[in-house]
C-alpha cells in the first residue's frame, strides 16, 4: 500500500483529560497501574470504596430479576429517580419532584450534556483553578469562556465582586460552571456566600452547574445550592450530584442532574439518542443507598472521616515545606512546593517509588503549562489512603522533597 492509498485517520486527535494523561504516564514509566497493590495513588480522585468508621455498610450484592435486563427509562428508573427526589427534600427542603430528575452514568456526562446543550449567545464563567476535565470539555465543544480570577494572589477564593466584573464585560448571557467544594482547592462556598451565588446566578439572563461531587465532604456539615434556590423551574441552574464520592461507589457510574422540568425534558429526548439511559442494576444498588437512614449516617461518617484525613495530611504536608490553600471539602490538599521545584519535577521522582501527584497546571484553565504560576502547585488526594499508610506516604514525599531545584 503507498503513501498516497494508506488510510488517514479520520477522528480529530484529542488528548486524554489531565488526571488520565498522568495515568498514563506513570503506566509507561513503572510498568503497572495507578491504584494497584504497592502503588500510591495520590493522582487519583475516589474514595475508599470499603465501610468507614461508624458508616453504614456497603451491600455486597444488588439483587434484579428478568425485568431489570431490559432497557432503562432515558431519564431514570422510577426507584432511583424517587430516591434523589426525596434526599434533596429531606436533607434541604428543595421542594423538587421527579420530573426534576435526570439520571446519568456518572457526573461529568450530565456536564457534558448540559454544556453541549447550551445556546450560542451563552458565554461561560469559570474559574481560573478548577478541575481539569472543565477545560477538555469547553475546548472540545468550542465554548466561549471568561475566567474568573482564582490564583495566589486572592488565596484561590474569588468572591461575588469578580464574578460580577467579569460577567460586566460579556455580551451573551452569563453561565457559571463551579465545584462546590473546588476540586482541586477543596474550597467550598456555604451559607451567605452560596446563597449570593445562587441568587446571582438565578437572574433571568444567567445560569450554573453546580458541581456537587464532593457534597458529603464538607465541615462542618454538607451543604449544597439547591437549599438556596426558591424555584427550580424558574431558574437555569443545574445541580450536579454522583454516587461516585460521597456514597462511595464510582465503579457503578451513576450521577444525576437537578433543573428545571423543561430542562430535564431536553435530557430526556438526549438520552434517547445519546446515551440510551443507565444500567438498571446500577440503579437499583445506588437508590438503596440512598435510604434517608442510611445517608444520614452516610453523610455524618464521610465528613468525620475524611476531616480527620484532611487534618493529618495538612500537618504532614506542611511539615515538609508544601504551602497549603486548601478549605474544608473534599479529599484533595493544594499547596505549592517549596524553593523551585516544579509538580512535574516532582512526579517524575515519585514514579521511582509507584506514586504520583496532579500537576497544578492541569487545574489552569488558562492551561499555561510548566511555564504557568500553577507549575508549583500540586493537587494531593487523600481520597483513596488508607489511615494506616500515612507514615509511608509521609517518608516517600519526604525523600523526593529532599533535594529541592
């Protein structure tokens, strides 16, 4: 075959999103992957899928019959789509019904879809540190973005005032995309400094997706934006939840979407062309897990839990010359490294030993690279440690921190 008759690819390259070009990575250089027995997966984002302290337990099986081997509904199976609905009344007197509700196979697809769906005058508002696959999905979809300053300068929590700023300057409608708690900072906005966001957001020319993953996590209780929003249906906002963290099961690929009813209509007709709706079986064991008994203990031992790592791990990174900025959410410390050595110099030290951090820049949503103010910064998960291996992880960091450039 010559040259001029060789097949050409015809899918656009695009690159893996930040956290996997990592995993690949440390796959090419020690041989094994990320999350297997003798690694140290501080990369990586999920939690510990076993029983935590004072917890509930996690069922070990999910029983179905013939029934639940056809195809599910686009938008959720009524069990699962009835068990979202009433943890949010429960928990936050959100007022929503089912019609509320869209399913899908995890969190970021409800953002994608959402993204994808936006109209052409919608230009987006998000923050200059934020988490690593918002930057793959706005460039792949070619959205229009203003950044919101989030760096060193103003200690990674901007506030209201930059919001509005920025959103002065844009000619289309403004729409927000947020974690709430921040991966990769762990700052979360709560209270008063929620219920402005929410309340910026509502106006009629304005929208959000409020990225809830790491709802469970928060001191000192969770919280999230639906409490703060009067009427869904007449708002553009979309909450973001998953059983991927708080609920501790990211293998079973289930997440969902709160928004207005006509919203939910849009994802429903989406899902009859795109997605084909979520396994059954999935669904079944995540709505069990959202007994209101067993979240209630859920949410109380996940933030007990994971407060006390988030605790430990700041002495210890702080021991060792790493300038926390971390809040009070989820599972990840940001901090910058001492004297001048860069998170890929790091990395590339830590692969010796089978363990590997995020790159700050990674989180740049100005994606500035090893020459980027984010070159400096690393994102350490804590998610997936186990308490009896701190010592370990404190005495491999420690030897690759020893000789600073």
């Amino acid at each position: 075959m010559t040259a001029d008759t060789a097949s050409q690819p015809i899918l656009r390259q695009f690159p893996p999103m930040g956290i996997y070009e990592v995993l690949f990575s440390f796959l090419d250089s020690a041989g094994t992957y990320m999350g297997e027995p003798g690694t140290h997966p501080w990369v990586q984002g999920f939690p510990l899928t076993t029983q935590l302290p004072n917890g509930p337990e996690l069922p070990g099986r999910v029983e179905f019959t013939a029934q639940d081997l056809k195809y599910p509904s686009a938008t959720g199976i009524n069990e699962l789509i009835t068990a979202i609905r009433d943890y949010y009344n429960e928990f936050y007197d959100a007022g929503i019904s089912s019609d509320n509700v869209a399913v899908f196979a995890g969190g970021r697809p409800g953002i994608f879809a959402t993204v994808a769906f936006l109209a052409e005058d919608v230009e987006i508002l998000i923050e200059e540190t934020e988490y690593t696959p918002y930057f793959d999905m706005l460039r792949l979809l070619k959205r229009k973005h203003n950044i919101i300053p989030s760096n060193q300068e103003n200690n990674f929590r901007p506030g209201l005032d930059e919001y509005r700023s920025v959103a002065a300057g844009q000619r289309g409608r403004s729409f927000v995309i947020r974690s709430n708690p921040c991966n990769p900072t762990g700052i979360a906005s709560a209270g008063e400094d929620l219920k402005l966001l929410i309340d910026f957001c509502s106006k009629c020319d304005r929208g959000a997706i409020i990225d809830e993953a790491y709802e469970f996590f928060q001191l000192p209780k969770p919280e999230s934006a639906i409490k703060y929003i009067e009427d869904i249906n007449q708002t553009n906002l979309f909450v973001i939840g998953a059983a991927t963290k708080g609920l501790q099961v990211p293998g079973m690929r289930v997440g969902w979407v709160i928004s207005s009813e006509e919203n939910i209509k849009i994802f429903r007709n989406y899902s009859s062309i795109g997605m084909g709706g979520v396994a059954r079986p999935s669904q079944l064991y995540v709505s069990k897990l959202l007994d209101i008994e067993r979240v209630r203990r859920a949410r109380k031992a996940v933030g007990e839990f994971y407060g006390e790592q988030r605790n430990r791990y700041r002495e210890g990174l702080e021991s060792l010359g790493i300038k926390l900025f971390t809040g009070e959410g989820g599972f990840y410390h940001w901090g910058r490294l001492p004297g001048n050595l860069t998170a890929r110099e790091l990395n590339k030290r830590l692969f010796e030993y089978k363990a590997a951090i995020l790159p700050g820049d990674l989180c740049d949503m100005y994606r500035r690279g090893n020459d980027g103010p984010h070159r400096h910064f690393i994102r350490f998960s804590f998610g997936p440690l186990e308490p009896g291996s701190f010592d370990e992880n404190m005495g491999i960091l420690s030897k690759c921190l020893k000789f600073l450039v």
